[in-house]
C-alpha cells in the first residue's frame, strides 16, 4: 500500500498541473472509507462528505485526520450546488471572473465521480460536434460509418458512464451550439441520425452538468428561456471578507510554489499589504465606473430636457399654425370640394 501511494505521489510531482482528483487522492479514498451516508446514483461520495471534501472538516465532523479547505466562499453556495446535482436539473455557476467558479466544478466533479476531465470550453469557435460528437473520417472511409468510428465528446463520454461534465464559459458559445444541450438536459440521450442500428446514446443515473458564465459576458450570447429552465442558477459573489481573501492568496501561493518545486513562506504584513491594494483597485474601479454612468445619466437627461423643448416648440407651431387654417377654413364660403383640398393641405402641413 506505501508503495502504491508513494507511486502514485512521484506520478503526481510529475504533471505540471494535476487535476484535482489525482492531487487530492488519498482524501478522496479515506472520505470514501469512512463514508456511511446515502449516496444518490453512482456518486463516490454522499452529499454530506462533498461538502467536507470542498469546504474542509470540522471538530464537530468527528474525522480522524484534518481535512484543509479548498474553496472559500459562503458555505451555501456549495450546498445549492450540491443538491441541484443530487437532481436531475444542470447547475449553472454565475459570477464575475476570479470567483472560484471552475474550481468548485473541478472540486465537486472529482469528489462525486473522481473525474474533472470531460470538459468542453465554450468559445465563438466552438461547435456541436464538440457537445455531441464527430466522426474519424479516415476510418469512415475504409471501414463504414458505427460506433467504433465515431469520436464521443466529452459529454457524451459522461453519458455513458453516469459521471459528471462541464462546460466552461457557456455564454462564449454561439446560441445554437447552447440549445443543443436542451435535448441532453430533458431527454437524457444523443441521438446518432447517421447510424441505422444502435443510433441513441442514452444516459446512466448520476450523469449531470455544470456549467460555468462570467456576468461579464451577459449579453454576449444570452441563454434561451428553454435552455434557462434546465439549469440551477448559483450566482457567486466576489469576495470581500478580508479573512477570505487572505486564504485564498495563501492556499494559491502554496499550491503554485509547491507546483513549481519551492517553498515560499508569505509574511503577514505583506498578506495585509497586498489584500487592502487590491481591495483599494476594486472600490476605485467601482467608483470609477459609477462616476461614468452618472455621466452617461446626466448626457441622457440633458439630452431627454432638450428634445422636450424641442418637441414643446414643434407643437406649439403646429397648433397656432393648425388655428389659423381652422378660421380660414371656417370663415371661407366655398364649395364642398374647396374644403376638402384646403383639409388635405392642413393634414400635409401638420404631417
């Protein structure tokens, strides 16, 4: 057993980033040992040691060993998150760039089917053969459209085996690649039109997806209502507790020093110094773009003063111009016709 897992540590030291199931391993396997709570589907774990693997244990969780925290952020976030994937509804992580969002999918992937890697990244490039899947055309041509020569994507692949996929940066992708997930949230299968025998891929309990948006994007390629209906929204705010933003500059430096091969120990007044600058940069920037839209507020309701003014004189022209012609046309004794032509004019005139 020491040799596997000293195997498995030299394998780890290995990869210039390990994903967060191989680097968190041992807890996984002891979380797993000790787990006596229901699990939904094919989970590896239950809902209740998820939670610990993500936010770190407790004296009164009663474990053998400390387990660290690994994301910082209110502990509700994680919950929802949870439960939605303990449904059968996707989970869509909202929030502004930085906040941890693909690092809790990572997190919750690895702790409830010990596998983070079936990930599609949405781009304006991105296509539907990348969420469904493609063909090998070399052996299309010699062997013949089937299964054997069709590529799976990522999602499909999660399909398959029950297990969890995601999807980074969803509203980066154009409107019609989103929409063909609607099927796969409801339906649960992929249909295969080219094949004659075995043409659906069904899903096995406990598949499930997270997806990631930056608010930022909001507007860039928004979701369809159907698409909305399909996913759990969990909006995730920066952080400004300055406790937080202490740990997770330290648990980031540690992790990226040990990645690298060295030990750095970061001394406190610098913590302090670095989080109240970059807390400094937010509230500016935050001042910066309010003092921008009372700009843009104060133009538009210059603009929207002048216009009725303009408006105000247009109608008052109008009206002395529309009375004159009203006592003329009153006042004239012509025929039927004559005032019929002069009625015209004045339409034209006000028009």
């Amino acid at each position: 057993m020491a040799t596997k897992s000293k195997k498995k540590a030299e394998e780890t030291e290995q990869l210039l980033r390990a994903p967060a199931e191989i680097k968190f391993a041992e807890e996984l396997e002891y979380l797993e040992s000790i787990d006596k709570g229901v699990k939904p589907f094919s989970w590896r774990l239950s809902p209740q040691m998820v939670r610990i693997f993500v936010l770190g244990s407790t004296p009164a969780d009663k474990l053998d060993r400390d387990i660290p925290q690994k994301w910082y952020g209110d502990a509700t976030y994680v919950e929802r998150a949870i439960v939605t994937l303990a449904s059968d509804r996707g989970l869509l992580l909202i929030g502004d760039p930085g906040t941890g969002k693909s690092w809790l999918a990572e997190l919750l992937s690895a702790a409830i089917c010990r596998c983070s890697t079936y990930v599609v990244q949405g781009t304006a490039g991105t296509t539907e053969d990348q969420i469904k899947y493609s063909w090998n055309v070399a052996r299309v041509i010699s062997e013949g459209q089937s299964r054997d020569t069709m590529i799976p994507s990522p999602i499909m692949v999660a399909m398959q085996r029950g297990e969890l996929a995601r999807f980074e940066e969803l509203t980066r992708s154009t409107s019609d690649v989103q929409d063909s997930l609607i099927s796969i949230l409801s339906e649960k299968y992929i249909s295969i039109p080219e094949l004659s025998e075995d043409a659906v891929v069904y899903a096995k309990p406990g598949f499930n997806i997270i997806a990631t948006a930056n608010s930022r994007d909001r507007g860039v390629n928004d979701l369809s209502s159907a698409l909305k209906r399909r996913f759990n929204f969990v909006t995730i705010p920066i952080v400004t507790n300055a406790k937080q933003e202490k740990q997770i500059v330290t648990f980031r430096t540690k992790d990226l020093a040990a990645r690298n091969g060295f030990t750095v120990e970061v001394p406190p007044a610098l913590l302090d110094i670095l989080v109240q600058t970059f807390s400094d940069l937010r509230q500016a920037q935050s001042n910066a773009t309010s003092d921008a839209k009372f700009s843009n507020l104060h133009g538009l309701l210059k603009y929207r003063e002048s216009s009725t003014r303009q408006q105000d004189n247009l109608g008052t022209m109008v009206q002395r111009k529309m009375g004159r012609n009203i006592t003329k046309l009153r006042s004239d004794e012509d025929s039927s016709e004559e005032k019929h032509r002069k009625w015209v004019k004045l339409s034209e005139t006000i028009w």
